[in-house]
C-alpha cells in the first residue's frame, strides 16, 4: 500500500466506522496504559501488524484470536512506532 492509498483509506467512512467502533469497545482508554495500571485517553486506533505492509487486515478488528486494532493514547503510539512516525498533523479531525 503506497502513502496516498493509506491516507485515502484513514479518510474514508469505512475506517472512521471501525476506528470509532474499536474506540467505544476499549471506552476511549489507551490499553498500553491500562496494562501498566495507568489512565489515559485514547486518541488512536493502531494497527498492530502494520497497514502499509498487511493492508487485508484493514478493518480486522482480531487476527487468529490476537487483537489487531488498539486503541493508544499519543505518546504509546509514538512509543510503538518511534516518534520519527508520529504525525505532525492528525490525519482524522478528533472530535469529543
């Protein structure tokens, strides 16, 4: 998957669907946090094996009983993936 497709797709309907669905199933807590016993708010929904690289596992919210798509607050998601991958503008509008 190319850069513009994965924007194209982060854009679409479908994944803001399933973006706020897997939202409300963790109730907006980041869960990198939560295993460490700790609260904090999710603002992403990442995907555990990678979009650009597995773009058939989409929209899976589980893969062979292991999560695929997590919700993360900024700074684990910056800690998963580096911060040189961290976006520096949103690439969804938030809206609360």
């Amino acid at each position: 998957m190319t850069e513009a497709e994965a924007k194209r797709f982060y854009r679409s309907w479908t994944w803001q669907r399933k973006r706020d669905e897997v939202l409300r199933h963790d109730k907006h807590e980041c869960q990198h946090c939560k295993q460490r016993g700790r609260y904090r708010r999710a603002q992403m929904v990442h995907h555990v094996k990678e979009l650009k690289k597995r773009p058939d596992l989409a929209l899976d919210t589980w893969v062979d009983g292991v999560r695929q798509l997590v919700s993360l607050c900024n700074k684990c998601h910056e800690e998963v993936h580096g911060a040189a991958h961290a976006p520096r503008i949103p690439l969804t509008p938030e809206r609360w």
